[in-house]
C-alpha cells in the first residue's frame, strides 16, 4: 500500500509540474521485477521517458529537464519520509 501511494504520489508530482500531457497510469509491478517484489521497505519503479521516443529522448538529454524530474520524483518520497 506505501508503494503504491508513493508511486501515486511521484506521478502526480511529476504530471502538474513537468509532463502536464502524461495520461500514463501506474501499473502495478507484480512479482516479475524481483527487487520490488523483495524490498523490504516500500519501493517504486519510475520509467523518465524512453529512448525510442524522440521528444522523451530530447528530454533526457537536456540537463535542466533531468534535473527537475529528479526534483519531482524526490519532493514526494522525502515527504513520505518525513509522514513516517
């Protein structure tokens, strides 16, 4: 349930603030990715963008967009770290 509720929370922050067009839902790991399935603390996966995809790929490489994401995907979990 902390997983999911960080991921949830990781993917708001990310969609308002920086991929105002991402309609992507969070899909559920299962047990097919053996480190989440294995943590022992609530533990979430987060796919940036993908290299195939040309605007993702602009994206990526440019510094001041990594940076930001890197502070949107964060934001949520220091909050979930400082709830616990």
């Amino acid at each position: 349930d902390d997983s999911r509720q960080i991921a949830l929370e990781i993917q708001s922050s990310v969609k308002s603030l920086l991929q105002l067009d991402n309609s992507r839902e969070p899909k559920e790991a299962g047990s097919s990715i053996y480190i989440l399935k294995n943590a022992q603390t609530p533990a979430v996966l987060v796919e940036c963008g993908f290299l195939s995809n040309h605007a993702d790929l602009v994206n990526l490489t440019d510094p001041s967009y990594r940076a930001a994401l890197a502070c949107f995907i964060s934001a949520p979990i220091f909050e979930y770290t400082v709830r616990k």
